[in-house]
C-alpha cells in the first residue's frame, strides 16, 4: 500500500527510485478509505533528508499514510529553504484544532544545551502537551526522546564523555510487546549524540517500560504502557550514508572526530558502510503504526 505524500515533495522522487509506492494527493482523494494522519515535528537541519528517511521507514506497510510536516514559529532553519518550508510545512497554529492519528519529533542539533535554553522550547512544550488530546501515539527520535521523556517524565538528560557515533547491537527484552513483535532476539542500531538518558531513571517511573538497549549505547527504546508515549534513543531511519555525511562533516569543521562503530569495513572510511540495521528498523515503524495508532485510532478522528 503506498504512503500519500504532496505531489511536488523532492522525496517522492527519491522513493520512487526505490520501487517504493506513492500516491499524490489527487489519486488519494479518489480512493473510499480513511488514510492514517501523521504528523511529523521536523527539527533536524537538512530537512529533506529527514524527510525521505522518515517516509521511507512509514512506507512499509498495508497502510495508506497522510504525512503532514510541522516546523516551528519560534526557530528560522538555516539549512532548508524557505520555499520549501513555505510549500510543505505547516506552523502549529494552522494545525492545532486538528486531531491526528500518530506524531513523530525527530532529533534536533541542540543537545550540548539545556532543554529551556533552546530557543523553540516554549513551543515544543505545546506541542507536546497538545499531544496528550490531539494524538493516539507519538513517536520520539534521539533528542526528541530526550526531550519528551524530560517535558512527560522530568527524566533529565546527561553528557557523555565523548561522541556515541555508529552502529550498535541491542538486546531485545521482552518479545511479547507488539512494538517490537517479528524482531529478532538482538537488533543493530544507528547512534549519533553526545548526551543520554539512563536506565535507571526509566526504572524509578511507574508506567515507563524499557523494551530494548545496548551494552555499549545504553537505552534504545522505552515506552509507556499505554503506547501513547514511545521513546527511541537512536536513529532507527538513518541511511545507509547519514553517519558518512556526519563524519566527514565534522572532519571538515576539525573537530578530529572518532571513525563511527561498527560501519565502516576495517574502519576503513574510504569504503562504502554497511547497511546492517534496515530491517529492524523497518519492524519498529510498522509495528508502531499497526499497533499503537491502526488499531487503536478511532475512524473518526
């Protein structure tokens, strides 16, 4: 089934190199069925690069998905266009009378600073209490994790010695709840932070599940009973070059950057990395559609 994205979208062609099925809006609205209601809170630099990650991770499935894209009054980007802001996205003002069947905030470059020292954290945090009513299910990316499990929680995050960058196995630790049904007993994961959150403030809150975490990368995915709240610490949708580009990138600015774990063969940086984490997280996204927002949405939202 195939993922409805604005006709015009860059990452529609991206996808659709990939045999990836999707429909503009003009055949959607011909079709009797109700799609699922996505709202994306992008708040990484190069948007479109986010976007085609994302939409390539929520197409996986017998779904129709409606993917709608949030950028925020209270920050400029620097690094997308304001034509494309201007054609794709929406501020929260123009949907926050809208209900919507599920919600991902995606990581942001912003985590050497406290939460309240981040320009757009007024308005993240009413977004994320408008969550509560407007949303069956949100899902939370790396510092949007952090950031969610700090604004729900009051779960603090803290700096790591250095970078986390690459490639992690993860233990699997209970199979029996849907958001990680069909994955295998260890999973391997992207990393890309320079701060955490701990095991053992997820223990101390009544409600707060951890289901999956790595010996070397700490916590990759807590949730709340409910489902209503997901936390993945990782990047889950990175591409196969996302750590290159990050790589290379802070090589360039001389930050002497360590090679990233486990993705390069040999640590050779001049080979192409392995793409080893594709199908769990494929798993992650069709479980979080199916069980916590499909099959718990109302039809009329």
């Amino acid at each position: 089934m195939p993922i409805k994205v604005q006709k015009d979208l860059p990452a529609k062609a991206v996808l659709e190199k990939e045999n990836i099925f999707t429909m503009d809006e003009d055949r959607a609205s011909t079709q009797d069925i109700r799609p699922l209601e996505i709202l994306i809170v992008n708040l990484m630099p190069i948007k479109e690069d986010t976007e085609t990650q994302l939409l390539r991770a929520l197409s996986n499935t017998p779904l129709q998905v409606d993917c709608s894209f949030l950028m925020l009054e209270s920050h400029t980007s620097k690094n997308t266009s304001a034509s494309h802001l201007n054609k794709f996205y929406n501020y929260f003002d123009e949907v926050k009378n809208k209900k919507f069947d599920g919600m991902i905030i995606t990581g942001a470059p912003v985590e050497h600073m406290e939460f309240e020292e981040v320009n757009y954290w007024e308005e993240l945090e009413r977004i994320m209490e408008w969550s509560k009513t407007h949303v069956t299910s949100t899902l939370h990316i790396c510092w949007g994790a952090q950031a969610g499990l700090y604004y729900h929680y009051g779960i603090h995050k803290f700096k790591r010695d250095s970078k986390l960058s690459g490639i992690y196995s993860h233990k699997v630790l209970d199979r029996k709840v849907p958001l990680v049904r069909s994955m295998d007993d260890f999973i391997m994961a992207p990393h890309s932070r320079y701060t955490e959150v701990r095991r053992e403030d997820i223990d101390k809150v009544p409600g707060l599940k951890v289901l999956v975490e790595s010996k070397e990368a700490g916590l990759f995915l807590v949730m709340s009973e409910d489902g209503r709240q997901i936390f993945v610490q990782g990047h889950p949708e990175y591409d196969r070059m996302t750590l290159d580009g990050e790589y290379h990138r802070d090589l360039d600015k001389g930050l002497n950057p360590e090679i990233p774990c486990n993705y390069y063969e040999n640590d050779d940086p001049s080979t192409v990395p392995m793409l080893n984490w594709r199908n769990a997280a494929n798993t992650l996204y069709a479980n979080w559609l199916n069980y916590y927002v499909y099959q718990v949405t109302p039809y009329e939202l």
